[in-house]
C-alpha cells in the first residue's frame, strides 16, 4: 500500500496538485471501513462532486 500511495503522491506532485490526495490507512481494520474514514469519504463526496 506504500508503495502505491508513493507512486500517487508522485503523480500529484508533478500536476502541482498534493493537497489534492488524500490517503486514510486503516491499521489492522482488514477490509472494514471504519467510522472516520466513512465520514471522510462523505466530506470528500461534498467537497468536490458539489452539482
């Protein structure tokens, strides 16, 4: 997953646009999408997919 998100953070940065990535790792959660991240999800969702 590092290593993904590196390759991202790199793939941003050369656009000028870092602030626009943003990476929630969940330790030891396997599969389930935890609290915060559902609601950082949804925060993401109102942010930029405004109509």
């Amino acid at each position: 997953m590092e290593k993904c998100i590196a390759a991202a953070r790199t793939a941003y940065e050369s656009k000028h646009a870092p602030e626009n990535l943003g990476v929630i790792i969940q330790k030891h959660a396997g599969h389930q999408v935890l609290p915060e991240s559902e609601q950082a999800a949804i925060e993401w969702f109102v942010q930029w997919l405004k109509p």
